[in-house]
C-alpha cells in the first residue's frame, strides 16, 4: 500500500511529465489518498474556476 501526497495526485491527473516517477512506485500497489489530499484538490478546483467535466473527473 501506498499513500499519494497532495502533489503527486495532482501531477497525475495534470498528466505532467514528474508523475512518471511516482506511477513506477506505485505500480502493482494499493494507492491511497487521505481526507486532507482529497479536500486540498477540491479546494483547488474551486478556487481554479474547474468547470463540471473536469470536476466531474476529479470525483471518479
């Protein structure tokens, strides 16, 4: 099992080339976030004007 920090989610779901790394570690493994990753990325897409499709994406 692996838990995700705040960045490398958001890495992830940006597609940015620095997610790469953190992929390979966490391949084959349980990834986890906690409550305060999951609210920091809402704040962001509140904060960032997301529109419904792309929060719509954050949420599944």
């Amino acid at each position: 099992m692996i838990v995700l920090d705040t960045s490398v989610v958001s890495y992830i779901f940006k597609k940015d080339s620095r997610a790469l790394f953190y992929l390979q570690q966490a391949h084959g493994r349980r990834a986890l976030i906690s409550f305060q990753t999951l609210e920091e990325l809402w704040h962001g897409a509140y904060f960032g004007g997301w529109g419904h499709k792309r929060k719509h994406e954050l949420a599944n």
